[in-house]
C-alpha cells in the first residue's frame, strides 16, 4: 500500500512539473514595435501550440498577431482559446480588443463586459470600455469608465487619449487638444494620438504644427500607412504635390488595400493632366471600392480625355446612376455623345467642367478619412481648385 502511494506521489509531482515547463516554455508577449522579439515569440508560441495547444498559447498569439496588424488572425486564436476555456477574464479583454479592431464595438463591448464579470480589474478594462461607449455614443457612461480608468492609473494615457476623443466629438477642441497633448505626454508611443493631433491642426490650417506632428509619430511608427497618407493630405493642403504624391504612394505601398491613398493619387495626377496615370490610381479605387463616391465620373473623365470615348461613356452613365444629381457627370455624358455623333457643338458648353476644375482661383481642401471632424463642411455643388491642385468634390458620401 505504501509503495502505491509513494508511486502515486511521484506521478502527480512529474506531471505538475511536467505542466509547469509546458507553461514556462509560453513567452510573454514583446514589446510593440519590437520587430526582431515579435518575430522570436511567434515561433515559440506556435512551437508551443503544435507540441500542446494550450489556451494561454492561443491568447497570446492572438495578442501578437493583433499588435502587429494581423486581426483576423487574432480572432481566430482567441476564439480557439476561450473555447478551450472558457472562463479566463484576460481571454475576453483580448476578444473585445480584436472585435474593437474589426470596427465591431457591440460585440466587442459584449466581450469586454465578460472579463469585467471575470475578475479583470485594471485601467485597460475600464479605457476599453469607455472607447466602445463612445464609438456609439454613449459618452455619459463612457466618461465614467474613463474617469474610474484615469482614478486607477491617473497617468494612463491611452485613457486622455479617449477622453479628448469624446471632447472633439462633442466639438470642445480646446480640451480635447488638451487631452491629446497629455496623452501624448504620457504615452509617445501611441499612434492614435498623432494622428488626430495632425488631424485637428490641419483642419484648423495650422499645416506646419500638423506635419509637426506628424513627423513625431513616423518617427515611432515608420511604416505606418496612415501617417503617410495624413502626410500627403497635409502636403496637399501646402501645395507640395510632389511631397503629397510620395505620401500617397508610400501609404499605398505599405497598405495596398487603401483605396483613399489611391485616390488621392489620382486627383494629383487629374490636375496635372496626366490621364493615364490618374486612371490607373482610379480604377485601381473601384476595384478595392466600386462604389466610392465620384469615382466613376473621374474614370469617365479620365478615359474622356485619352479618347477611349466608349469606355468615357459608360463611366459617366454608371456614375449618373449612382447620383442622377451629379450635374458634371451629365454633361460628361452630353459630351462623349456629341463627340461620337461628330456633330457640332457650343465649346464653352462642352469645356465648363474642364474650366472649373483648372479655375486657379477657387479654394482646393482636400478629402479626409479621419476618424475626428473639427466642423461639417457643406461640399461644393461645383468641381473646383487651387494651390493644391484637389478639387471639391460633391456628394461624396461618407468616409471610409
């Protein structure tokens, strides 16, 4: 009896100890923008996975592939995890985080509530929280979470981060620059923050304190397609169109599905009547986004003016079905029509639209995907331009 109990013994301690270097073998998550370690932990965590598929290896992984861009990644794992168990708080803020990602706040917040109820006590709850409150607009009950987040941890700054978020939202843009610039402060490091900084500046015309801030942050994040293109747009508002086109370019580059760096290209090359190339960046928009606003009437005007009159007309018919009010794509199509009957044809009539996009005295700003507007422009019911070569463009719907 005793010797079965000694045998028993032994057994439970060589699987604790077992269990306990499977755990050690998990390494802890790097540092963002830690490519080389990044890189080092995902070999170890899938090693780990196909040698035993622990939960915690998935939750980590899914951690990683979600602070370097890898969101679908991210979600697959975590799902993995919780369904391996279900009952860890961490797994759930990792969810709510991935979801948050995937621009799905009600299930995202659905998750982030789990680990609450699961014991997560921390800042990062309570910021998370407060940020998916705040993508519906619930800012009352997302300014307590932020509140009991900067209470917590009072030089949290991703927690100022959302908190001028909500500021600007609700059109305070003295303290939200407050909050950002604290945030900031705080936690250099996080990219949001330099982007809606150059973001307000520059809506504000203060270009050069934009591209300031701009700068900063390309200074951490290099090859973040973002700032590039928020780079571009600010060149493009100074009237660098070469300095706007490298932006625009390079944010492509580093994101291919980004259709409004694409555009953006497209109207620099439009402006400079270089047709061919602004059709390429055009039709290389409708394939990411078929239905982006205006982007058929600029194909048809580009095919308009390298003669492929066909081609031109069935651009303009498409974009006067999208908006039968798109005034210029009507009379591109009156145009191509008179063009290929060979009739004659007022000039003036058939070159209104051409001159009001090269009227060098009419103001040019420049379209925004930001995620924060400073104020609602009404767009202009006229295609028009100026020292930065973008024309206002009409009904365009929201951004993306």
């Amino acid at each position: 009896m005793r010797i079965a109990l000694f045998i028993c013994f032994c057994w439970v301690l060589l699987s604790c100890g077992s269990e306990d270097r499977r755990q050690a073998r998990i390494p802890d998550i790097p540092e963002p923008g830690d490519t080389s370690r990044n890189r080092a932990t995902l070999v170890a965590l899938t090693r780990a996975i196909n040698q035993s598929s622990p939960a915690s290896a998935y939750a980590k992984r899914a951690a990683l592939y979600l602070s370097t861009g890898r969101v679908e990644e991210a979600l697959d794992d975590i799902d993995e995890a919780i369904s391996r168990n279900g009952n860890v708080g961490s797994f759930y803020l990792v969810r709510a985080q991935v979801l948050r990602a995937l621009q799905q706040p009600a299930k995202a917040f659905e998750s982030a509530q789990r680990a609450e109820i699961l014991g997560i006590d921390t800042p990062a709850i309570y910021t998370l929280l407060g940020d998916l409150l705040q993508q519906q607009n619930q800012f009352d009950k997302a300014q307590l979470y932020i509140a009991k987040a900067l209470q917590m941890a009072p030089y949290e700054g991703e927690a100022y981060y959302f908190a001028g978020l909500m500021a600007a939202k609700q059109g305070d843009t003295t303290l939200a620059l407050r909050h950002y610039q604290q945030s900031l402060k705080l936690k250099p490091r996080y990219l949001e923050t330099y982007n809606q900084l150059a973001s307000m500046y520059r809506a504000m015309g203060d270009l050069n304190t934009a591209l300031r801030y701009n700068e900063q942050g390309l200074v951490y994040f290099p090859d973040n397609a973002q700032l590039h293109y928020r780079r571009g747009l600010i060149f493009h508002n100074m009237g660098g169109l070469d300095s706007a086109l490298v932006a625009y370019q390079r944010a492509a580059t580093l994101l291919p599905n980004m259709f409004q760096a694409y555009f953006q290209a497209g109207l620099v090359y439009h402006y400079l009547k270089n047709y061919p190339l602004a059709l390429t960046n055009f039709q290389r928009v409708q394939q990411l986004k078929p239905q982006y606003p205006r982007v058929d009437y600029f194909i048809g005007h580009s095919l308009e003016q390298t003669g492929q009159l066909d081609a031109a007309l069935a651009a303009y018919t498409n974009a006067v079905a999208l908006n039968a009010t798109d005034q210029d794509a009507q009379a591109g199509v009156w145009r191509v029509q008179r063009k290929k009957s060979g009739r004659y044809y007022d000039g003036y009539l058939l070159e209104r639209s051409a001159a009001a996009e090269t009227d060098p005295q009419r103001p040019s700003p420049v379209l925004d995907t930001a995620r924060v507007r400073i104020m609602t422009i009404q767009p202009k019911t006229r295609l028009s331009t100026g020292g930065d070569s973008i024309r206002t463009l009409k009904s365009i719907g929201p951004n993306n």
